[in-house]
C-alpha cells in the first residue's frame, strides 16, 4: 500500500527517531524487564510502522468486511446490524434446574442458549451404568432419553431460540432428541436454529471424549452434516472447536492451524460422501478461544477468516461466498482463571471477550469468575453476561467494523499468524499424501497432535514458574487472606431422580417400538445409508442414549489411546 520511496522515507525517519529520541531515553531510564511476548510467546516488536506491512496488499489481503477474504469481517455491518449472539453456557444437575438456568438467563437478556451435558451423557452412557456412579448431574445436565430433553426445553419455543449443544460422540443422539422437540411442538424442521459441537477430530486431538475410532466417528459427523442440509438448514452440523486445542495447551497458532486443518478433513470427508460443497460448506461453523493476549487474539481471529476463504476457494472449489466465510463462536480462555483471588477473573473475562468482539465473533460465551472453583453460581453468571452487556451498550467497541483493522501492529501480526498457521497445515496435508483429512488421521494415529500441544503446554508452564510469564495473583500480587466466593454445589439427590425418572421411562415405553427402532440403526450402521432419520425414530421411542450408542459400539468396535500409540 506504500511505494517504495515512501518505505525508504519511513525507515530512515524511523532510525532518526531511535538515534534522536528513543535511545537517550532508554539509557536513561530504561525499559521494563519483563518478556515482551504474547501468552503464546510471540515476540512483540516495540513499534510498528508500514514497513512492517509493506507486502500487504488492500484488497487480496484485506478488502471489505462481507466480502472474501473477510478479513474484516464476515458481515459488511458486523454489530451495527445486530450484535453477537450473547450464548452463555448452561447445565448442570437434572433437566429441571438447567431449564430453570435457561429461563433466569433468557429473562436477564441472553439471545441465545448453550448447553453442558454431564461426563455420562457426553460418553454416550446412562445414569444407571455403573460408570456413571457419581458422575450424573456433575459438570452439565443429565440426558437419558427424550423425557430429559421434554423438560429442558419445557416452556421454551423452539422457532424463537438458537440452542448450541456442547457434545460430541453422542451428539447424533441430541440432534435428534432436539428435532424430535421440534417435531412435538409443531415447529418445522427448516426453521429451528442451532449449533452442534459434534467435532469428533477434536476429540483425539485434545479432549479425549469418544466412543467408536476416529474413522466410524467421521462417518457419523458427515451423517448429521448430509441431514442437516436435508432437513434442518438452520442447524450448524458441526461447531469445528479450537477451544479445547487451547485449553489442552496450544499456542494461539496451534489452535488455528489444527482447527482449520480439522475444518478441511471434515470439507473433505463430506466431499468423498458426495455432498456439494456450496449446499454444505455455509452450515459448517467454527469455535474458538480468546485468551489474554488482545491482539494476538485480534490476529488469531483475522488469519482464520482470510485462510479459510482462501483455502475453501483454491482447494476445495468453493463459489458461494458463503462457503468462504469462517463464522465462529468464541469463548474466553478457562484455563485463564484462576483459584486464587477470583474476582480477578472478571478483569481476564473481559479483556478476552473484547478480543473477541474486535476480532469479529458471531457469538460469545463469556466464563464466569467463579469457574476455576466449581459451575458457576447465579450472582457470577450474571457479572459475565452483564459483562458482554457493557461491551456491546457502552464501550462503543461494537460500533466500528473491524476497529483494528489497518493497525500496522495488528496487521503484522495477522500475517505472521497466517504464515505460521499455513505451515503447519501444509505440514498435515503433506502428512496426508496431499489430503488434510488422511493427515490429520494420521497425525492422530501417530500422536503429533499430542506431542505438538504438549509441548507447548510444558513450555508455558516453565515460563509461569520462572515467573517470565506473569499470572496476577498466582507468582505475583499474592495475598494471604480467604478470597473464596459461595459457591454453587448440586444436590446431592440428582443422582437418584435422574435413576429414578430413568427407571420409569422404561418401565412405561412400548419396549417393542424401542428394540425395532434399534434393529432398524443397527441394519443402517452396516450400510452407506445416513443413520439420523434412524436415529430419530429411535429416540421418539424412548430409546436411551446408552442403547442407541452401543448400537455403533456393537458396529464398529470401542476405542483407546496408549502413551504414543493409538489402536
């Protein structure tokens, strides 16, 4: 954007400004000792000028927001036309209290429900399995069978709500519970919005949830994809996440480059099965982290968006620009908070949900001070979506599109992450023999993922205990008094309601229905046939989620992971 004069002026004016002014004045009083690099380690340069930009082409590298490469932005209005969906994550206990949450967040102003499951159903198992024992009602809502999802959305209208699902191996399972909601309300397939998670490469890649191996996990994931194109436009299949990359341990790169390339497998994948890619690629949506570092996640956030379109566009045929356009969900960095002084947590909260607000997320679930302690309490849920609140009413941050945008730093650091990221997902494709999808099932079968994120995660930790990186409250500003907030605990009784509630569907449902609606999945799992519309008819016979899942574990056999080796 400059030519190579005007370059020359400015780095001569800029060696004339470090003789004249800045040198006498570091002599003199120096700078702070500390790093200057982001949470991820990226060094930071002391200043920025258009010489750090100089290769930046305007409307290659950055156009205009609502069009490729949507660096600036997926929509040419962003937040002037409506702000970001404000999705604040709830669950926990039976369906009754988490619809109770659902009701108290709606009422103080949230536009959109997100919803954690408990360990069980997110492995695909019962209440009443063995393994379940203490486990149910936990971290997120126990789901057995349709009842369970009856009374979660009870008194809230489908057609009115988008609904995300945090699941994963038994996320065909709650797709079809939540059509099958849809089916009893009257509400048309076509019209109910929402978002899966159901990004099982993800899952061996860093949170380790799974039920059946990584290949019958991707069939399963391109089922619901092929179904929601068929019948329920308004859902996004799946929610490609970097969130659990980054709690895992990730740097912010890493985070961006094993998403997309996790993103591409499943382009790929959905390909291969025959789908075009500009009747499924604008349902697919994406799931990030926003940490500490503001503009490192600013940068994060604008790479994605420009190597998505571009990627989507030279590799994969792309036409539509809504093929090209990476929208995504964000959520602020949980392995950020802390225990110790967790009112701090606010502050953190907030700088990441502004990181994500500049970078130009669709929605934002932004976590609750109190969650290194245990699932957040009514008073700290209000503070993080009152904190969303202010961002959008009173900082102003949603009236400008792409505020960051033309920041000779931000733009640097744009590129840099660009180039960073592409490096590694070359690296997969050639894994792959020129496919990402074979790469990243290597990667995963050969354990790089692990290794890459451990890694890194060992090198961060160095640095906090060297204190070279700086955590408030944790290796600096200590204090010793009690800063413990109250705390929410579940009642110890879930456990036993939901056995019992579970107890009495199968004692009252036609047992008939529920065992031909599984000989009917299970003749459908040996074929190419997609297995959701089975899927559905078996949960509107109150099939369980543990029976409908051991379906496919009968298939296509379980799975686990050795130090290194998977099999």
């Amino acid at each position: 954007m400059y030519d190579d004069e005007d370059l020359a002026a400015i780095r001569e004016a800029k060696a004339d400004w470090e003789d004249d002014t800045l040198d006498p004045v570091v002599e003199n009083y120096g700078e702070r000792k500390d790093r200057f690099a982001t949470v991820s380690n990226l060094g930071v340069d002391r200043l920025y000028t258009p010489d750090d930009v100089a290769d930046l082409d305007y409307d290659d590298d950055l156009g205009f927001p609502g069009e490729p490469p949507f660096t600036r932005g997926v929509y040419p209005t962003m937040y002037r036309g409506r702000p970001w969906t404000m999705r604040q994550f709830a669950g926990f206990g039976t369906a009754e209290e988490t619809n109770e949450r659902f009701h108290y967040l709606t009422d103080e102003g949230q536009t959109g429900l997100s919803t954690a499951f408990d360990m069980p159903s997110l492995m695909g198992i019962d209440s009443d399995h063995d393994m379940a024992d203490g486990e149910v009602g936990r971290e997120g809502v126990a789901v057995d069978t349709l009842r369970d999802m009856e009374i979660l959305f009870d008194g809230i209208d489908l057609s009115e709500v988008s609904t995300s699902f945090t699941i994963n191996p038994s996320a065909p399972v709650i797709y079809a519970m939540y059509v099958a909601i849809a089916d009893q309300q009257g509400v048309p397939r076509e019209e109910i919005r929402g978002t899966l998670q159901n990004d099982m490469l993800k899952e061996f890649i860093a949170q380790k949830e799974w039920v059946v191996p990584p290949e019958p996990s991707l069939d399963l994931v391109v089922d619901t994809v092929e179904f929601a194109v068929e019948e329920t436009p308004n859902i996004k299949p799946i929610s490609i996440s970097g969130y659990h990359i980054r709690e895992a341990g990730s740097t912010a790169v890493q985070e961006l480059a094993f998403t997309l390339a996790d993103g591409f497998a499943y382009v790929e994948a959905c390909l291969e099965a025959g789908l075009d890619v500009d009747e499924f690629a604008p349902q697919l949506s994406f799931f990030f982290n926003s940490h500490n570092s503001i503009f490192e996640e600013v940068a994060k956030f604008r790479a994605g968006r420009r190597i998505y379109a571009r990627v989507m566009d030279e590799w994969y045929g792309a036409d539509a620009d809504a093929s090209k356009a990476m929208k995504f969900h964000t959520q602020t960095a949980g392995q950020s908070l802390t225990a110790q002084q967790p009112l701090n947590n606010v502050v953190r909260v907030t700088i990441q949900a502004l990181a994500g607000v500049l970078g130009g997320t669709q929605s934002l679930h932004t976590n609750s001070f109190d969650e290194a302690l245990a699932l957040p309490s009514e008073k700290a849920v209000r503070v993080a979506l009152r904190t969303q609140q202010i961002i959008a009413e009173e900082s102003g941050a949603a009236d400008i599109v792409d505020p960051l945008g033309g920041s000779f730093a931000v733009e640097s650091l744009t590129d840099e992450v660009e180039e960073q990221t592409m490096a590694y997902i070359e690296e997969i494709r050639e894994m792959g023999d020129g496919s990402v999808r074979d790469g990243v099932l290597d990667g995963i079968e050969q354990g790089y993922f692990h290794r890459e994120i451990q890694d890194s995660a060992y090198e961060y930790q160095e640095r906090v205990e060297d204190e070279e990186e700086v955590v408030v409250g944790v290796n600096r500003y200590q204090i010793e008094e009690d800063t413990e907030p109250e705390l929410l605990t579940v009642d110890e009784d879930v456990q036993r309601r939901q056995r019992e509630r579970l107890a009495d569907v199968k004692a009252t449902r036609d047992d008939e229905a529920v065992d031909a609606a599984l000989d009917a999945l299970a003749d459908a799992s040996e074929t190419d046939e997609n297995v959701m519309p089975y899927i559905v008819d078996a949960v509107k016979a109150y099939a369980t989620m543990g029976e409908i899942m051991g379906v496919f574990e009968d298939q296509f056999g379980s799975y686990s992971e050795t130090a290194g080796v998977t099999m």
